[in-house]
C-alpha cells in the first residue's frame, strides 16, 4: 500500500509540476521578458532564451507531462492491481483521474498563470538543460509538427493594443493624464497628412523678391511669422524663405535697397500627401522650420511648420503675436465668400 501511494504521489506532482511551467512560461508575454533580461540577472537571461525559442522547452514538457500521465499511470494500475484486488482496481482508477485532474492539471495550471513570472524565472535554467539532454527527440517533434505551424508569425504587439494598455494604465494611475494624451497623440502622426496641417494658401503672406526692403517695409514690420514665402510672379513661382530678423536687422543697417531675393534660404516642397510623421523626420534632417506644401500638379497649396507638427502632439501652441488661431477655418471662410461672390458653389464642402 505504501508503494501504491508513493507512486501515486510522484505522478501526481510530476505532472503538476509540468502543467504548471508550461503555463507559467506561455504567460509571462515576451516584452516583460525582455525587461527583465536588460536587468542582466542570469535567471532574466536564461528565461529571454527559452521564450525566443519557446516551442522546443514546451516540448520538452509535454514529453515529460505525458510520461508521468501515461507511464505514471500504467504503473500505478499494476501495483493497485496486487494491492486492492480487480474488484477495488476501477473505483481507485476513477479516484486516480479525478486527482490528475484537479491537482496535476486544474490547480496547478491555475497557479502558473497567476505566479507566471516567479515561476519561469525559477525554472527557466533547469528547463534549458532538460531540453539540451531531449534534443534528439525536440528535433524530431519539430520536424513531424513544422507542415502544421508555418507561415507569418503574429507580431508581438500592436497599436492598439499599446493604447489599450495605456488607458488601462491611467485607469489604474500608473499613467498620468497628460502622459496618457501624449501616447495617444503619438500614434496620430501617421494618420495625419500635411494637407491637415498646413496653412493654406489663400491665407499664406508673400513678399516677391523682385521688391527692395524699404517697398516691403510695412509688409515685414507687421507679419506675425519669423520665416516668410518669397516669390517671383505668382504664389505657384516660391523662390524660397526669408528670415525676417534678418530683413529687420538689413532695414536697420541702411540696406533698404537690396532685394527680398538676397536673403533667401532654399526651401522644402512637399507633397500633400505626406505624414506628419515622415515630415517631422524632414523637417529634423534638414534642420527646418518651414515647408512649401504643392499638390499633385505641382501648384502651391500651402505651407506647413515644425510648430504645425508638434501641435498634434502636444495640442495648439499659441504664442502672444498670435491674433488668429485656426488659419485653415479662415481659409475656408474666405473661399465661401469668393464662391458666393462668383455664384458657383458647385464642389464645396462647409464644416
């Protein structure tokens, strides 16, 4: 009876001890993992080796698992078989799976998913060493089971789900409200276009570089933008930006006969269709502030800022020379009128 009992007792655990790392390893997701392998800890990174390659420790319990299951409960069926008699052998069966049941396989797998991270880490060492002694017979697993597993592997996470975790974040306060406003505003960039940001072009101030200082003086004086469009004959003939301080500064030094076109700096054409998250990326590489913004027939539509990206992270920034705030409703308000005063409202669109 003693034997009986032992052996029942180490099937039990063996196969407890099996269901309960391989839940453990398939919960602790493999962005926690790899936090916890820059820690350089050994256990951190043996557990980061093991959820790189995850099918073959799996394996290797599962091989394990089923001989404790099935081995475990041959044996236990011959030594019940002597001990209790045939009469006693099918309601101690009986009691045998309810036991492998609940304690090998319910209550274990339970607290491998709630203690996931302990347990992976404690097991994550022996676990590779199994595996390096079960190769041969992982191999041959992997090569049967490879036709019913390939293609595109799932990526580990996504857009929405980084959202998701960040409201859930908040909701617990782990996450401030502006920083939860700012992961979100993050993940419009590539949503938005430079057609939804820029200034458009009916409301777009010029100096044409054909002008001498002192003819655009009061022009100068009176825009409220540090960089301004310079053109030749029309707004569609943009020869590049002027940086008003230093107009100011040639007006002030007695230069107010020297052309706009002297002060030039080359700008960036871009297209409407640009995101904003490559064109924060343009904008960072060439060192600019300012962008010409054409559309598909290389017309001027308008021109977008540094300042109009960076609104949509951090919301509108206003400043104290600002009289107008949104440049694109008066767009919109100043092409109703010039279709009102032409009759043809054919195509347009109120907001």
């Amino acid at each position: 009876m003693v034997s009986l009992l032992l052996l029942t007792l180490i099937v039990i655990c063996g196969s407890a001890l099996c269901s309960c790392s391989e839940t453990a390893l398939l919960s602790v997701p493999l962005t926690r993992v790899r936090q916890l392998a820059q820690s350089n800890r050994r256990a951190a990174l043996a557990l980061l080796k093991v959820r790189e390659k995850v099918s073959r420790p799996v394996a290797t319990l599962v091989i394990f698992n089923n001989l404790f299951n099935i081995l475990g409960s041959i044996a236990i069926g011959r030594v019940a078989a002597s001990v209790l008699g045939n009469a006693m052998l099918g309601i101690f069966s009986g009691f045998l799976t309810f036991l492998i049941i609940i304690f090998g396989e319910i209550l274990p797998k339970t607290l491998g998913e709630r203690y996931a991270e302990q347990i992976s880490l404690l097991l994550a060492q022996p676990l590779i060493g199994l595996t390096f002694l079960f190769t041969p017979l992982v191999l041959v697993l992997e090569k049967v089971t490879d036709p019913f597993v390939q293609g595109q592997r799932r990526p580990i996470t996504n857009e929405l789900e980084i959202q998701l975790l960040a409201r859930l974040g908040h909701q617990e306060g782990v996450i401030e409200e502006d920083e939860l406003e700012m992961i979100q505003q993050v993940f419009r960039l590539n949503d938005v276009m430079a057609s939804d940001l820029m200034t458009p072009r009916v409301t777009v101030t010029y100096l044409h570089g054909s002008y001498t200082l002192s003819e655009v003086k009061d022009d100068i004086i009176a825009s409220p933008h540090s960089r301004l469009i310079v053109i030749g004959e029309s707004p569609d003939d943009v020869l590049g930006i002027a940086l008003k301080y230093e107009l100011l500064t040639a007006l002030v030094q007695a230069q107010g006969e020297s052309k706009v076109a002297d002060f030039l700096f080359p700008a960036r054409f871009i297209p409407e269709s640009l995101r904003a998250d490559k064109l924060l990326k343009a904008f960072q590489a060439g060192r600019e502030h300012l962008a010409v913004v054409v559309d598909e027939y290389g017309v001027m539509a308008g021109v977008v800022s540094l300042e109009d990206v960076l609104e949509v992270l951090i919301g509108e920034i206003v400043d104290e020379t600002d009289l107008t705030i949104d440049l694109q409703q008066i767009a919109r308000h100043r092409r109703i009128q010039m279709l009102s005063q032409s009759g043809d409202y054919s195509g347009m669109q109120v907001d």
